[in-house]
C-alpha cells in the first residue's frame, strides 16, 4: 500500500496541514518540526504527490506548456524541446510540476489553452507563440491567467511574452561575413512564411546594408524549410560555377545540412571554394564537415529564464514582462577565414 501524507503526519505526531507546510518550505514551522516531518518521510520513504504538496496552499504548484507535440515536431521545430528542458529545470527548482498539453489536434488555434483556463488546472500557463491568437489573448486577460508566451505575438497585446532577437542573429551573421570579407553572400532561408527565418534575413540583410552592401534577391533562396529542399534549391546555382558566391549563410542546420551535400557533390571545397556559416548548432552542425561557423543562440537558457519569469508573475501578478533575451553568440568553425 503507498505511504500517505496522513501515514507522514501519524508517524512525526504532527496535522496532515503541518505536513503540507513542510514540503512547501513555509518558513513559519519551526526548524525542529521542520527536521521531525523530514525524518518520518525518510524512515516511511514517502514520496509527495502534486495534491498533497498544495494541500495548505490550495494551490497546484503546476505550471502547463502548451505546443505542438504532433508527430514530427522535434524535427520541425528542434529548439522547442530545449526550451521546455530549461522550463522544466527552472520551475523543479522551486518546486513545481510541469504538464505538457498537446495543441496539434485543437479544432481551432487556442482551444486547448481555453480549456486548461476554465478548468483553472494549474497556477499558470506557458505557450507557445504558434498557439497564440487574438481570442486567446482576451481570455488570459481577461481571468488574469499567470502566463508567459514563447515568441513575440504577431499582434499588440498585454500578453508577457519573451522572445530571441533573431534579426540581431541576422546582424551577427552580416558581421562576420565582412569581417571575412565575403560581400557576395547567398542566403539560404526557409518558407517565405516562416517568422523565424524572415527575421534573420531581415537583420543579415540590415546587418550588409549598413555596411553599403547589398544583397539582391537572385542570392536569396527559399526553400520548403527541409534538408532536401535545401538541397535541390542550392545545388543549380552553385552548378554555374562561372558566377559562384563568396559565402554561403543557411538559416538553420538542417538546411545547412542540404547545402552541405550539394557543395560535397560539386566537389567545392569549404573555406578554399566558398566560406559557409549556419545558424543553431542543434541539429545538424555537429556533424558537416568541416565543423561549420555557427552564430547560435542557448534556447535551454531562453527556457530557464521564461520558468523563472514565469514564477515572478505568480508572485506579482500585475508585472508586464515583454523582453527579448538571451543574446546570439558566434561560434568559430572551420568553414570562414576572418581576415
């Protein structure tokens, strides 16, 4: 039979209430009923549930996250997986649980988080931008939801949101290209559609510009977001050998993987040929060859910093966070040649 909070407080001579208090670290039980709860608990190797963790708080010291856990999505969107992993670390730290909730299936963006709102499940809610709209964000504001979302909405709103500076990555990118004094720079970008690609580009082609550098569109080219369409979108034009570009910037490591492939058919040779540079080393960077330059950007920290913002706000509801974090850092591979 499973040990009990009621088997914890029999055994110390202590209420089920005092139990609670203990393992919430309530300050006002004295230290020597603090030391008598913790040692029934070792001696019956009690191990608390969520409930009876917030018996005395009436509270359920549950945070929930909310994304796309569709099948596929850890190679979509590999970053999300290291968000959550510094979510999880930062609010285990102070003594929360963290429950996943799936949005892949909703019948229409937000139904999820609705309901986890009406079922007032959880002290707070973490979301991700994808699953973010305008209905949503009158209901969180409307109940007061304690709530950090994951990405810059792509409205106005009181939401708390934190987000990376992409476009600064993009300006990252532009810096080391001139400072290698690589001006002829092919950009290899996801979907048209995709924030999060359209915000690099935007900040590399700020970052060339300022510099009286320009990029024209023959040296932007989309892709279909995949390693194999990176592929087949780089290999033609690095085929025409008459007009190659200096450089190479992908948008991510699994694009770069794509070009990688094709710069290994042509039989071009990286820096000799061509220098190369890749956003994020998570996938893929770690195994092209040779080690690509990454500019990346520490998503697990971004995670801890939205589950300590996250216990902030349910310590002071009325605080408005809206900040970008963690900033880019540029990773020295063997692909560029600084001059």
């Amino acid at each position: 039979m499973a040990i009990t909070i009621s088997d914890v407080a029999n055994e110390a001579g202590v209420s089920k209430s005092t139990v609670s208090k203990v393992l919430n670290h309530w300050t006002t039980i004295s230290p020597k009923t603090v030391a008598r709860v913790q040692a029934a608990i070792d001696k019956l190797h009690y191990v608390p549930n969520a409930r009876a963790v917030s018996f005395a708080r009436q509270a359920a010291k549950n945070i929930v996250y909310l994304t796309d856990l569709g099948q596929g999505t850890a190679y979509q969107n590999p970053h999300m997986f290291d968000i959550m992993s510094g979510v999880h670390h930062e609010l285990t730290r102070h003594h929360y649980t963290l429950t996943l909730v799936d949005t892949s299936e909703e019948s229409y963006p937000g139904e999820r988080a609705i309901q986890e709102i009406q079922r007032r499940s959880a002290d707070g809610l973490i979301i991700h931008g994808s699953a973010v709209n305008e209905v949503l964000a009158q209901h969180i504001l409307k109940d007061n939801v304690p709530h950090i979302i994951i990405g810059h909405p792509n409205f106005e709103s009181r939401l708390c949101w934190i987000d990376t500076d992409h476009a600064l990555a993009g300006e990252y990118a532009a810096a080391h290209m001139l400072a290698c004094n690589y001006y002829d720079v092919l950009f290899v970008a996801g979907r048209k559609s995709d924030i999060l690609s359209s915000q690099r580009l935007k900040g590399f082609l700020k970052g060339m510009l300022n510099q009286k550098h320009h990029i024209p569109n023959k040296r932007i080219c989309y892709t279909n977001a995949t390693r194999l369409g990176a592929y087949e979108t780089v290999l033609p034009v690095l085929q025409d050998r008459a007009s190659l570009p200096q450089a190479i910037v992908c948008e991510n490591s699994t694009l770069a993987l794509g070009v990688s492939r094709a710069i290994t058919e042509l039989s071009l040779s990286i820096p000799k040929d061509m220098g190369f540079l890749t956003f994020d080393c998570y996938p893929y960077a770690g195994i092209i060859d040779p080690a690509p330059t990454v500019i990346d950007i520490n998503v697990y920290d971004m995670g801890i910093q939205a589950g300590n913002m996250m216990i902030r706000k349910l310590e002071y509801p009325d605080l408005l966070i809206q900040s970008f974090t963690t900033l880019p850092i540029l990773i020295q591979g063997k692909s560029t040649v600084p001059c």
